[in-house]
C-alpha cells in the first residue's frame, strides 16, 4: 500500500502541478559480466526505459515502454534491441516503487539481470 502512495503521489504531482517525470538509472548486467546503462522515466503520459553499452562483448542498445499507471509489484515489459532482437523484462519494484530489479529474457534465450534506482548507482 505504501508503495502504491508513493507512486499515486508521483504521478498526481505530474498530472496537477506539471512538476514533470521521474527518471532513474538502470544497468544491465551480463552473465559476462558486461554492463549496460541506460535510465527509466515514468510520467503522467506512459513509462519507458532504455540502456546501452556492450553486451556479451557486442556494442548493443535495448529499449522499451510500460504502464506508468500500473501500481503492481511485478511488471512485465515489452523490450526491442537495436540488432533487431526482442524479448520481455520481469520487474520488481521494492516498497518505495522506485528501486528494483528484475530479469530481462530475449527471443534468442539471452538473459541478463539488471537493476534501477539507486543500486544501479553502484555500478
């Protein structure tokens, strides 16, 4: 419950005193150990996400949208690669809906677990 307060709150700001959106960081990590990096913003209008950098040794960009509205725990998300690969992302969002983690799983089988809010500071 109190996550879902705190994200009404951030979205209620959006909507009536156009403070603007809320964007994070986000890194990927490879079973490599290659890290990408990227941000996720949720606004008034929708959520997306992206990152970028080399993955599995390879220069790579993936990116995507989700429901800003979705006051969940778990979301699922939609991801498409700029080398034409698409997949889906499983988030979890902790108490204060702003830091989690989740999984990312493409077509092909790759898999790579990432990270946002403030542990994706860490890396």
């Amino acid at each position: 419950m109190l996550k879902s307060k705190a994200i009404a709150s951030i979205f209620m700001c959006a909507v009536a005193s156009g403070c603007g959106s809320l964007t994070v960081p986000v890194v990927v990590i490879s079973d490599t150990g290659d890290v990408m990096r990227g941000t996720a913003t949720a606004a008034a209008s929708g959520g997306s996400f992206q990152a970028s950098g080399k993955f599995n040794g390879k220069p790579l960009t993936c990116a995507g949208t989700y429901d800003s509205w979705n006051t969940s725990i778990t979301i699922s998300m939609p991801v498409q690669c700029n080398d034409g690969r698409k997949g889906l992302v499983i988030a979890t969002r902790e108490a204060n809906g702003i830091d989690g983690s989740g999984r990312v799983r493409l077509e092909d089988g790759t898999e790579a677990d990432f990270v946002f809010g403030k542990a994706a500071n860490a890396f």
